[in-house]
C-alpha cells in the first residue's frame, strides 16, 4: 500500500471576517453581545447582582452604544468569585483550566469548552499569520508551560497554521540556542526583554544571530517601547511583531500585529474594545489615549463583560494595507496599577526605555528605583552601559549622566537621577521583567 502523505494547512486568514465593512462588523457584534448578555444573567450570579443593583434589564441593551450603561468587571470580582463563580456552564462542559499566577492572592481561574478552544487556537493561528507565520516555518516557543496561557495558545496556533512546533518552555538559556542553530527555528515565542536575554547570549558565546534560521519574532506578555523593537530586530536579524492577550478574556489571540507593524489588529468579531478614563470609568472618544475595556461575545464557558484590563493604550480605526478592517491598538504604555506617580506627573517605565534605547552606549537592561526622601519622591534610573561609558574618565561619564538626566527630564517632565552600572550587572530575564522597585511603602 503507498505512503498517504498529509499535507499540511495552509495560513489562516479568515476574511470573511478579518476585512468585514463596520457596518457589517457591528451588525455582527451587536447580535453576539445580546446572546452573551442572556448567557451571563441566566448562569452568571456575579452579573445577575451587578445587573439588578443598576436595575438594568438586558434586554434593553439594543445598540452598541447601549454596552456603556452595563457594569464594569474587575480582576477583584474574578478573586470574589474564585475558583469558578464566574463560569456560565456547568464543569462537565468544561475541559481546560487556566489561571494566572496569584502573585497579589489568589489566582484567576478561567475555563474552556471545546468550542472556546478551538476559537481560541482560530484566534492565535489568525494573528500568528498576520505576523508572517507559514506551513513551512519551525516555530520555537520560549514561553512557559502550565497554567500560564501564553505557551499553550501559541503552540495549538501554529500546528493550526500547519508549522512545525518546538515546545521548548522558558529557562536553560544555553540550550534554547543550541536548539535555535540545531533544529532550525525560523519563528520565535517568548517576552521581549527574554528575547534581548537571548541575544546577549549569543553575543558571549560568539553566535551570529543572523546565521540562523530565524525571520520573525512574536513578542508579548509585557510592554515594550518601539525603541525595543529596533534592538530586537538588528540583534536577532528578526521582523519583530507585538500580540496582546490576558487570561481573563482569552490568552494570546485577543490582538496581534501583521507585518505592517502598525498596530494590534483586535478580532472586533470576538470582542468588544472602549478605552476609558482610568479615573472616571467614562468612555473616551475615538483616538484618546486611556484603559482598555474588553468585552468577550463568543466565550461559552467564561465570558466576561466590560473587563477592565488596566492596559493603557489607544485605538485606530484607520485602514490598515494589508487590508485587515479590525480596530489596531498601539503598543501598551504599561498598566494605570504600575503607572508611577514622581511628584504628581504620571511616568510609564516605557517612556524611560525609550530614552535609553537612543542613547549611545546604553545597554537594554535597566531598572527603576523610586524612593522618598521626607516628603519628596525620587527616581533613580540604573542602566548598564557598555565597558567604553563604563570605564571612561570621570568627567566623560559625567557628561554622559547628565546628557541621560535632560533627556530624561524632558521626555518625562520630572527629574531622575541616573545611574550608571557595570555591564552584565543587571538580572536577566526569562519571562516577565520587573523593571520597577518601590520602595515608598517600605
């Protein structure tokens, strides 16, 4: 009998919906949020009682504009509720579980049926294709598996695509780059700041970066500044592609770039994007910057109304040339919890990285201390520069923390002290980095 030989699927662009007209596109969201309405308050006690407090009648929600009058949801509702008060099926339809990691107590459980998986690997694979993604590529996953979303959505995204994927997890540096030149890898999963981790590396151990495999990067789980972006890409020798997902409304698959890198296009057929004031909770117009709020409309077993991601952020509605209609999002600035308040100015770590990744002679790695000295807050900014800053005369480095210092002062609009730390000093990180130490509550 001949060998049947399977061949793989194609990338997945579903332009049904991806290139939707907004009339369509809304027409299309209204009809969903209405039948997810009726899921939450006919299985949903957290929302039956958030309903009834306001007197609001589910019903009466028949424009899009009407999704304003409906409560918020909070990652403090989903604690209230733990482990599956928020579940809108019974757990025999249930057949994944996530959380987060309850760093702050307890975690967030969310929960899967069969027909959320499968949107939610549609949803990966969609904007893994965007990014560049093909049946021919190896695909080297870097993030961490387990109850963590990241990995999982990725890796059932690319075998959709019909790519080769490498499960390879987060840790042991020394081996995901000998796997990289061994196995080939042509795509990269993992944060951004593992993804500068991993080029410094290669540096050490005098890898070319650029005689490997790898064409594109898919970078997410933290805010990085397009700054970031160009370093990646002249290091790694990679197109470097944003994606945005949470766990609480999907997992990687809420967003994703193409290779326009132009924004985050949001699956508007799958969810429901407002950015509000952070302070007010009011709906801001079109084009301002504030808090995104996600509204979930196909999710069977967890579906979550008005979810109030603490991302600061802000929409396009402009077309895009690869011909995509969904809304874009920009790069995250950080999230409203991890905004730094400096003697009443908001500062986002993400501005700072912006300022250092132009300078000459500073290193990716640095990290902010923010202290109070009697009734004043300070900031000191640690960065590693290369051995040449480093190890120049005083009055050289001088004139290179006080070029840092202006810099900085007029991008943030509040001083900061610089500080200037030998090379490879700083951690490394391998997922998340924590770029912020506060010490004012201590």
């Amino acid at each position: 009998m001949p060998l049947t030989v399977m061949k793989k699927t194609t990338q997945i662009w579903d332009r049904e919906h991806e290139c939707m007209s907004r009339d369509e596109l809304e027409a299309l969201q209204l009809q969903r949020l209405q039948q997810t309405l009726e899921r939450v308050n006919s299985h949903v006690p957290c929302y039956q009682n958030k309903f009834a407090a306001l007197g609001l009648n589910v019903s009466d929600v028949r424009s899009l504009e009407d999704l304003a009058k409906l409560p918020f949801t909070t990652k403090e509702d989903l604690r209230l509720n733990y482990p599956y008060g928020m579940f809108a099926v019974p757990m025999r339809e249930v057949v994944r579980i996530h959380s987060s990691s309850g760093t702050t107590g307890k975690p967030t459980v969310v929960g899967y049926t069969r027909n959320d998986l499968n949107t939610w690997t549609n949803l990966a694979a969609r904007f893994m294709t965007a990014a560049g993604v093909t049946p021919d590529d190896i695909v080297h996953i870097a993030f961490g598996y387990g109850l963590f979303t990241g990995a999982f959505g990725l890796h059932y995204g690319a075998e959709e695509i019909g790519a080769s994927v490498i499960p390879i997890s987060s840790g042991n540096t020394d081996k995901q780059i000998m796997i990289m030149q061994d196995y080939q890898s042509s795509a990269l999963v993992c944060t951004p700041s593992y993804a500068l981790t991993l080029a410094d590396r290669m540096e050490k151990q005098g890898i070319d970066p650029h005689r490997l495999s790898l064409k594109v990067g898919l970078f997410g789980g933290e805010p990085w500044s397009e700054e970031m972006r160009r370093e990646i890409e002249k290091r790694l020798g990679v197109i470097a592609t944003d994606n945005y997902g949470l766990s609480e409304v999907m997992g990687p698959g809420v967003a994703g770039e193409c290779q326009h890198q132009c924004g985050m296009h949001i699956f508007e057929d799958h969810f429901i994007a407002e950015i509000i004031n952070p302070e007010t909770g009011e709906v801001l117009p079109r084009g301002a910057v504030g808090e995104l709020v996600l509204t979930s409309i196909t999710k069977e077993a967890f579906p979550i109304i008005r979810y109030r991601t603490r991302d600061i952020t802000q929409l396009s509605y402009e077309a895009c040339a690869c011909g995509r209609t969904h809304v874009r999002m920009a790069k995250t600035m950080g999230r409203s919890d991890d905004m730094l308040i400096i003697k009443g100015v908001n500062v986002f770590p993400t501005q700072i990285e912006e300022v250092l990744f132009q300078v000459d002679g500073c290193e990716p790695h640095y990290q902010l201390v923010v202290d109070r000295v009697g009734t004043m807050d300070t900031l000191e900014v640690q960065v590693e520069v290369n051995e040449r800053i480093f190890f120049d005369e005083m009055r050289k480095q001088r004139a290179f923390v006080e070029q840092l210092e202006k810099r900085l002062l007029s991008m943030l609009g509040v001083g900061a002290k610089v500080k200037l730390v030998e090379p490879s000093s700083m951690p490394r990180h391998e997922g998340k980095a924590n770029r912020v130490i506060d010490r004012r509550g201590v």
